[in-house]
C-alpha cells in the first residue's frame, strides 16, 4: 500500500513529535523549517563560545518525553543527558529565601523552618493535588473535537476537579496560611502566561507536578531535546527541509491539499500538520476568507498571554552562589502581576527570572565563564509599548534588578556577549502573535474543545500542534498535542498506534 504523505510546517517541539511518531508508524512524511535547525523556540542560540536555550529552560513531566521516545521504540536516555535539579530553583522574596525540593521530608523541614506552622498544609496539598492530577492529565492526552467528547467517562470523572470558580491564588488558601508560601505555589502560572489571581485553580497541578516528578535539566541545554527528536525523525525514513518558508497551505473550498513555499514551490500531501504560532499561522498561513470561528477579527478578541523581555549574557566570570534557576519576585509581586494583566503596563518593580546554567552545565560556556539567561514578563504587544524606543532604557533597568537583588553585584563589569529579544522581536522575527510568548491565555473558556482544536475544526486534512492548540503551552503539553495529532492521522489511515494510557506506576519509573 502507498504510504500517506504528511507535511509538517515547522521543526518545533510539536511538530517534531507528530513527524517521529508518524514516520516511526509507516507514513512518507516531511518537514518544512523557515529555520536552519529544528527546535523553534526550542532552538539555540549561540553567541561566541555561548550556548543558549532560547526559550524554554524548565523540564517538567519527563515521562511525557520518555514516553514520546518509547513509541518509537527507543528511550531518551540514549539520546539525552538528563540532570535532576535539587534544589529546583531559589525563589527570591523581599525578606527571605525558598528553595523547593523534590525530596519530601527535606521540603517539609524548609517550611518549617522558613514558614512555620505550614508543613502540614504541604501534607494536603500533594495528597489532594495527587488526585486532582490523575484524574486531569487524561483530559490532555485526548482530543477535543467535538462537544459530546464532554461525556467521555474520562472528562465525567475529572469535571468534579475542576474547580470551576476558584482561582489559582484562592485554591493555594486552602492548604498555607503564609502569603509568600502561597506565591511559592503560584508563580507557576507565568508557564501559561497568566496572573494567579485569575488563572483558574485546576493549574495548582503544575507545581503539584514538580513535587511529584522533579526538574531537570538537559546537558547541553533543552534545545537537546529538538536535537534528539530529529534524529530519531531522520532515522525513521524522516526528512527535514530547512530554510525553506513556508508562504501558505494550498487549498480548495475547505479541503487542504498542500503547501506553498516562498519561492514558489508548491508540495502536495494528504495531510498537512501545522506546528507554528497558532494566531500567526491564522494571519498568514490559512485562507482567511473561508475562516468563521477562527477569523482574524475574532482572534483579536481572544484573551491572550503576557510578552517576555529577554537578555541573554555571555560573562567571562562564573557565579557559584547563584543557583540553576531564579525567580525573583517584586517587592509588591500582586501590583506587578495586575498592572501588567490588566493595565499592559510595566511598573519598575518587576519580578524576572534568571537561569545560571554554567553551575550545573560545563557545556554552555568557556571554563570560569557563564551563559546567563534573563527573562522579564512583560505585557504583550497589545500594550502599544514601542520597544524599539524603551528597550535600550528598560535593558538598564533589569541590570540594575539584577545588581540589586542577587549576587552578580559586578556583571555589567563583566560582559562578554549579549542578545536582547524584545516582544518586538518576538512578533517581527519570530513570528509570535502580538508577542504573546504562552499563546492563547488559559481560561476555562479558552480550554479544550473551546481551544484551537488539534484536528482543525475549519479546513479538512489540516491538523494543529503546539502552544496555542489542545492542550496548551509548555514543552510536556506540546509534546502531548503532536501525539494527538499523529494518533488522529494514524487512525484515519489504520496506522498501527495505541491510545494513551495514563499509569501512576509506570509515570514513576520515567522518571
């Protein structure tokens, strides 16, 4: 029998998982990258003897990873270094410091020590998150293409979880009394690019899920990861096109029947996978006049994630005492949030993160010096900030943060290499949708079968991966919508695959 031909536009995370797993099942597929290496902002970036992650730094859920590597019938152990991180992070507050562990008794003495009288309230915490955890993760693993997928026993058993009028914030009440404590087990919410006063609370399962599972990093940074799945792509009979742009998807009426590149070349397919910025590849990938539900004018209307202001610093001196991983709140983190959600202003007491990856990693920089990442959330562009203009002054502004609030009392001394990615950048380079790096927003509304579904629900043959589709942003829930989007193809063609099941036991073992 003649092999299916699938077309994925992009080499990013997502569409990585849907070309390597439906290669690995027998069908003819290739892969079209505007880019010169795979990863999109999962790639690298490199700045002389630097190394860099361009985006995501934090690996969650590594068994989701294994488990992509293991349908293809390898593990990711063969392919990637893993390094588990403890602690995970510091979380730098005003008059303390936390530094969350996955080691249960070791987390339990530090709030005791740090927040007294809290330590059972963790004990709660991961017993009831436990639950709600295992029974939402199956709702990702699953499409949402249609509206009686709301009584598939799976999403019944979960409904009772999903704490439909609560917010993160209010759901971090029920376990600690401590206001910095609770901001501890908040401040996750930035992975889905929301306040936790208004994320919904069924997301207190991510810091559930650290707890649980741990953070790691990969040697040679999480752009490894990208690095890895195309070669696993390649070896499954894959082919990946690189600085080939892709223009638009050819159609007729509703039904996709291929691409067209930007010189012109046209590549024909039964299938056709998108792992691009979902409101980018709405604007200027898809025939906007056949889109209803999705149309530019309704997108504008969507709720979307905050921008990131990001430095990345090649330094010629290495700082042991700041950790892997820092998130520095603002003094008043609540004023921060809000005037940045709801204003789209910034304020100059910001929080930021900072990733110090030469402690743990020897690859990313030259011996005794460090590749330092610095990210900054800031309002999307919807904010009609001119970055061009307050860029240079607000760049200022966050090494005097930096200076102030950690050890790196001398790092403008010190520089050796430097990239700046305003949200300007964001949208113009890297094509991201009024630079709303966390895509879509995460409310309930904005959620499964009301998010851009994986099968797109306006044109046939079309199929969509990433941040922005079913079920969200971060790299463990891209992964899981490109396995969506291969299981959906592989079950139209009776390719061989199994469904998803989800296995506390075997999850363990992953990691």
């Amino acid at each position: 029998m003649e092999k299916k031909k699938v077309v994925v536009v992009g080499a990013g995370p997502g569409g990585l998982t849907s070309g390597m797993l439906l290669a690995h099942r027998g069908a003819d597929v290739e892969i079209y990258e505007k880019e010169d290496r795979p990863g999109g902002r999962n790639r690298d970036i490199t700045l002389g003897d630097f190394k860099f992650d361009t985006g995501p730094t934090f690996l969650m859920m590594k068994y989701v990873l294994e488990e992509m590597f293991q349908e293809t019938g390898r593990r990711a152990s063969d392919y990637l270094d893993f390094v588990k991180l403890d602690p995970f992070y510091r979380l730098q507050f005003p008059d303390k410091r936390f530094y969350p562990s996955g080691d249960m008794e070791k987390m339990k003495k530090q709030i005791a020590d740090v927040f007294p009288g809290n330590e059972k309230g963790f004990e709660k915490f991961m017993e009831k998150e436990g639950k709600r955890f295992e029974s939402l993760i199956p709702c990702l693993q699953k499409d949402y293409s249609k509206l009686r997928d709301f009584l598939d026993p799976i999403f019944l058993k979960a409904a009772p979880r999903l704490a439909v009028g609560r917010t993160l914030y209010q759901n971090l009440g029920r376990y600690y009394d401590a206001e910095e404590l609770k901001l501890a087990f908040t401040f996750q919410s930035k992975y889905l690019g929301m306040s936790p006063w208004d994320c919904p609370a069924l997301f207190t399962i991510l810091s559930y899920m650290e707890y649980k599972y741990n953070i790691y990093h990969v040697t040679g940074g999480l752009n490894m990861i990208s690095r890895a799945m195309e070669k696993v792509f390649k070896e499954e009979g894959g082919r990946v096109h690189y600085k080939s742009k892709v223009k638009r998807v050819i159609n007729e009426e509703k039904k996709v029947k291929g691409i067209e590149l930007s010189d012109g070349r046209k590549i024909m397919a039964d299938e056709v996978i998108i792992n691009a910025d979902f409101g980018y590849a709405v604007t200027n990938l898809l025939p906007v006049e056949k889109l209803k539900k999705w149309s530019p004018k309704k997108l504008e209307k969507k709720n979307f994630s905050c921008g990131t202001f990001m430095l990345y610093l090649g330094l010629d001196k290495k700082y042991e005492t700041v950790n892997h991983h820092n998130i520095i709140f603002a003094d008043d983190y609540q004023e921060n949030v809000e005037t940045m959600f709801k204003e789209h202003k910034m304020t100059d007491d910001f929080s930021f993160y900072i990733q110090n990856p030469s402690v743990t990693d020897s690859t990313l920089a030259p011996e005794g010096k460090s590749a330092i990442y610095v990210l900054v959330p800031v309002p999307n562009n919807k904010s009609g900030i001119d970055w061009d203009k307050e860029g240079p002054s607000f760049r200022e502004k966050v090494i005097d943060r930096i200076i102030q609030k950690t050890e790196m009392k001398d790092i403008r001394d010190h520089i050796e290499e430097e990239k700046v990615i305003t949200p300007r950048v964001w949208e113009d380079n890297y094509n991201v949708y009024i630079a709303a790096e966390f895509n879509l927003g995460h409310d309930l509304n904005q959620m499964l079968y009301f998010r851009p579904h994986n099968e797109f629900e306006e044109l046939k043959n079309l199929y969509l991966t990433g941040g922005g589709t079913h079920p969200g942003s971060g790299l463990p829930t891209i992964y899981e919508s490109g396995r969506i989007c291969a299981n959906l193809i592989s079950k139209k063609y009776k390719l061989p695959y199994e469904e998803p099941s989800f296995d506390p036991q075997k999850i363990l073992e992953n990691v």
